[in-house]
RNA sequence: GGGGGUGUAGCUCAGCUGGUUAGAGCGCUGGCCUGUCAAGCCAGAGGUCGCGGGUUCGAGCCCCGUCACUCCCGCCA
C-alpha cells in the first residue's frame, strides 16, 4: 500500500500500516517515513489536522509498527520527493495506533548501508526489512515461480525425496544424523537427489523436478553453503540434445523473468577446448584474454626451460595482456607470484613498452626471428605485455587460467551481461594424486562415451562422459548427465573407482537392482539456484540471495546454531562427546 | 588443514615513532523549531580498544597465543 500511492490516489481515505522509517520533527509539524511491504511513503502529522495524531507522532521511535489513519494528499508545490517512488503525494494523518513499540535497531533499516555482514546475520530479520534483502528474496520467488511454471508446462512433476537418507562414499563430505532407533546408525542428509531421481525414473515418473535442498559438510566460500538448493530435473527416454533444448528453454524463460533475454541455443565448447582457451572448465567468457599455445616457437629456441618441458611431452602456453606492456618490474613480479601459487615453476614474460622497447629475462635467449614469431603468435604490439607458461599441459593450462583471470581485474577489462555456453565432454574419470586412484569427474553415475567404452579398462583417463555444464560468467549454474541404465556396466564403473562388487554391492545394491528392473535410458540436469539468482541479483555472493545464511565457519550467528546438546539428547542417540 | 585481510562507542571509521583524560560522523537521549525528506540548531549519554599472556617506567599501538568475521587454496563425485 505505502508505495503504490501515486498522485492518481489524491483524495482518497487509506489506512496504512507498517514500519517507522526516518521521523522529522519540526516541532509544530512532524514527518514519518511509513514503511510496508510495497514501499514507503511520507506521512505528515499536523495539530490543525488532529491533535491526538500530533501527539502520538512526537513520541513514536524508528521501527515502531503503527497504524496510520489519513487522506492522500498533493504534497505542496516545490516539496515534492522526486528521488522516492511517492514522492509526489503524502499522507495527511487524521488518527494514529501504535501496534507496537521497537528498541533502537542496531543499524539502519535503508538500502546501502556498509555494516558488516556478522551484525547483519545476528539481527537477519531487520536485515530483510531492507530494501536490497528484500528484493533479492523477491527475485528469488520469482526465478523460482518461473521455474516451476516453465517445467509444469513441460510436462514434469514435483516430486519430494527424502532428506533423511542413506549415507555414500564418493563425493562430498556428508552431514550425518543418528538414529534413535537404530543404535550406531546413521542417515545422511543428501548432497543432492542424485540417486533419488534415477530411482524415480526407473519408476516409470519419466518427467520429474524438484526444487532441492541440499547438503554438503565442506568449507564455505562466497558461493557456497552447507545447505544450498538445487533445481534438480530427470527425464526419461532423452538424449543430450533433448535435455540441453529443454534447459535452454527453460533458462530463456527464467531469463526473461529477470529481464534479460537469454540468445539461444548457446555456444557449446568441449572441455578439452575450454581447458585450452581458457586454462579453466567453468571460463568467463565476458572477455577474450584467451591462453594460445606457443609451442611452436619454443621447440627449437635456445631457452631450455621451455624447450625441455616441450621435449618431455608437456606444452607451452601464452597470453597477452593488451596494454600492460609498461607495467613495473614489481608488478609482474606479482603475477609472477601468482603463477607460482597456482603451481607453475615460473611465469616467462616479454613486456614490449609503448615505444617498443622489449624488457623480457628471456629476450636473450631468443634469435630475432623467434621473438617476432612469438609476438605474432599471441598479437603482442606495442604497449603489450606476453606471459608464457610451461609445464605438463593440464598445469601449464590452469596457471594461464589463473593468470587470465587476474589479468581481468589488474586490466579492468569490462564484464558486463550475462556470457551462456555449454561446456560438454567432460572426462569420464580424474586421476586423485593423493588417493592413487580414479575418480568420477562428475558422479559414479554418468553414462560413458559408449563407442570407446573399452577405454573403461584401458585408457580411463581418455574416455569421455555425456556430461555438459551450463557456465555463465565464470559460474557453473547448472550441470547434468546421461545416466548409466545398464546395471552391468554400473557395475564396471564402480568396480573402475576401486569398489569391490561386494562393497559396490553394499553401497550401492538398491540402484545396481533397480537398474535390473528395466531402467529406461535417462539424463537431467540440476540448477544451482542460489548461484543463479545471485547472479541475476549482481550480487557478489549466495549469502545475499539466502534469507538466513551461515557464516564461513558454517554457524548461525543469530540462533548460535551448531549448538551442544542435553545429554538426554546424546544418549537418546547413542552418542558420547568428548 | 594452509595463506591474506579485518577486529577501537549501537553503526562506519580515525588514532602519528609506545607517552596526559582514546576521538569524529551517523545513530541514540533531552531541548528548540510548521514543509522536511542525509531536516536544522543546542546540549548530553555512550568504550572489556575481540580475548589471554608477555615486553616496557608506560601498550589501542610492539611480541606470543587465541577467538570471530571475511577472501582465497586445499576440499566441494
């Protein structure tokens, strides 16, 4: 009500109700700023008005809920507000109720405020009374609504999956929660629907979504949470291309109602490709920047670094940073730095100054020939700076992934909009260094590229999965797969990751028989909701986009939750704390 | 688990090379004020300098430890 009042609504008899913002009190005049779901609007009290009102006004305190009884007036020539939304009319109060009074909130109840986020968590409830709270939960309702709209339209259905549920290897860190009745056992919360949906399927659900929360016991960042929600879908009978059309409809649609127009169908790159160009699988494509591959100017140069690394099967990359070609020796040494953090051995650069003078640690290694090649392999002008990185290809790649995206900022290249693609083919397996054995890329589950299914034995880490990522600007928004439907080949994918056939078994029995049971083919993708809206809010992190977030230790700074428990309560469970 | 940043009034911050009684703006309280909307003017209250230890004649400042928040790496199939 309090911000839909426009001069169209002059003369009219309302009754408002709502939150004291600012008051200003001239002393025979008194002005509230009323504030309600809609907005706010000025409300002016005025003893020739009523004296009751008047009174009333001048004890009234920011946050107290009042009820405001008036006329909606033109406000007086020359005092209107053109920066607020009523600005052209206020209220001219005739008898006033406080509802209730309010202590003095610990910060300002208006937009833009710079308090720190520990007090906004500690009071989240007047945080949501501010405007940019509010509107990102609203936001969120409506790419949620939208969703819901777009996937009942396409013939899917909501379905609920248990949050209390059956405890995998593989994957994240689960949240565990003991069982009353069964002594020494435990549910898992789930780190997604995952196996749920495959189920469903097989249950002859064909189309199916949720809107899921999921749960995952690991370190927080600004983009993730221990719980987080996912727009989780399945569909039977499909291939990629039909799942990929229907994300994309389904994103144009939730696009659309945030305003933006989403052109499809999207560029899709593999992620061998992505690897290369952009060093990373989820790239921001808002900028070029993008990594090129020098070896061929390196092979025969005198500069054993790089030559040597070529020799032994690794790569050579480079990137030029358009216009940084003047930037001081400390400043390189920075992104130097920079290289070194994300595992490289070193960062080779050849600066060319905007009056041509080459400043490189390498140029004496290079015949003239080979620096002119090398600058025409990246496109270093004048006024450029050339960075080059060798090493084992996957590292050389992500080093210059790294660097790019510094790069980006050092450069304050502009990123604006929002830059869609696919990135699909994932490899089916990842070799983990520490646990000396294969991973799933994406999830135990995926079905395989089956023409080169006897990679499975003998190549692992060649073979390619059916896999595809939406990545906007940098972010994975959504990732999906085919499914694996032939329990046989489940079977070999486990056994693959170091999973006997009786641990599979153990595991895993309950899908390994419902796959037996005449599973038809099936894939889906989720969405990463939190991520998506956060993105759609400009916002720097899911903690805006989440009405009550946890900090980065994973705690509630106003419920105190995790929290100890009665001891009542550990031996219902079976539990001792040390 | 590791690295960076931050921590001083309710909020946002300043506080010099270690030196008297720790300051400002906003907010809050009281007073004045009939057209403000960051209202204005006057007055006032408000401090465990995150916490613990150490060095020193003397610590907000230096040292050690610790806690919290935050960003990143690891981790997140």
């Amino acid at each position: 009500m309090a911000g839909s009042l426009t001069a169209a609504s002059v003369g009219e008899d309302v009754i408002v109700a709502g939150w004291v913002g600012k008051r200003r009190d001239h002393g025979g005049l008194i002005f509230v700023d009323l504030r309600d779901g809609t907005g706010i609007v000025q409300c002016t009290f005025d003893p020739e008005d009523s004296r009751d009102a008047f009174v009333l006004a001048e004890r009234i305190r920011p946050e107290w809920v009042v009820k405001l009884e008036g006329t909606v007036r033109r406000r007086p020539a020359g005092t209107d507000n053109p920066n607020m939304a009523t600005g052209e009319v206020e209220i001219i109060v005739r008898s006033a109720e406080v509802l209730n009074t309010a202590e003095t909130p610990p910060f300002e109840i208006e937009a833009g405020i710079d308090t720190d986020e520990l007090t906004r968590l500690r009071w989240r409830y007047l945080d949501i009374r501010r405007p940019e709270v509010r509107e990102a939960l609203v936001l969120r309702d409506r790419v949620t609504q939208r969703f819901r709209k777009a996937l009942e339209h396409r013939g899917f259905v909501e379905v609920e999956t248990p949050i209390l549920t059956k405890s995998t290897p593989e994957g994240a860190r689960d949240f565990i929660v003991p069982s009353r009745l069964n002594p020494g056992k435990f549910y898992a919360l789930p780190q997604s629907p995952q196996l749920f949906k495959q189920l469903l399927m097989i249950g002859g659900m064909e189309r199916y979504y949720q809107i899921a929360r999921c749960f995952r016991d690991e370190d927080l960042r600004a983009d993730r949470q221990p719980e987080f929600t996912q727009v989780d879908i399945e569909m039977s009978f499909v291939g990629q291309e039909d799942v990929l059309a229907m994300t994309e409809g389904v994103m144009h649609e939730v696009m659309r109602e945030a305003g933006h127009d989403l052109v499809t169908p999207l560029p899709r790159i593999t992620y061998g490709e992505a690897m290369e160009r952009f060093g990373t699988d989820r790239p921001d494509t808002r900028f070029g920047l993008e990594l090129v591959d020098v070896a061929a100017v390196f092979a025969s140069s005198e500069f054993k670094v790089f030559a040597g690394a070529l020799s032994s099967g690794g790569a050579s990359k480079g990137i030029c940073a358009k216009g940084a070609g003047d930037w001081s020796r400390g400043r390189i040494d920075a992104l130097n730095q920079v290289a070194l953090d994300a595992g490289a051995k070193g960062l080779a650069w050849v600066a060319v100054t905007s009056d041509g003078d080459v400043k490189s640690p390498i140029a004496k290694f290079f015949t003239e020939d080979e620096m002119s090649a090398l600058r025409a392999a990246l496109g270093v002008d004048d006024g450029d700076l050339a960075l080059m990185v060798a090493d084992a290809r996957p590292v050389a790649n992500e080093v210059l992934g790294v660097i790019r995206l510094r790069l980006a900022d050092e450069l304050e290249v502009e990123r604006h909009g929002f830059c869609a693609l696919w990135v699909v083919d994932f490899p089916m397996f990842t070799w983990d260094d520490e646990e000396e054995r294969w991973t799933a890329t994406h999830h135990p589950f995926t079905l395989p590229f089956l023409d080169d299914i006897d990679a499975l034995d003998e190549r692992p880490g060649e073979l390619l999965a059916h896999t595809y990522d939406l990545v906007i600007n940098g972010y994975e928004i959504a990732g999906g797969t085919l499914r694996i439907h032939d329990p046989e080949l489940q079977l070999r994918v486990l056994n693959r990751l170091g999973l006997s056939t009786e641990e599979a078994k153990a595991q895993f029995g309950f899908l390994l028989d419902a796959l037996g049971f005449g599973a038809p083919p099936h894939g889906g993708i989720a969405f990463g909701l939190d991520r998506l809206v956060m993105l759609l809010a400009g916002a720097h992190s899911i903690r805006d986009v989440i009405a009550f977030p946890k900090t980065s230790s994973g705690s509630d700074p106003m419920t105190q939750a995790p929290d100890a428990v009665s001891p009542r309560q550990l031996k219902d469970v079976h539990l001792r704390v040390d």
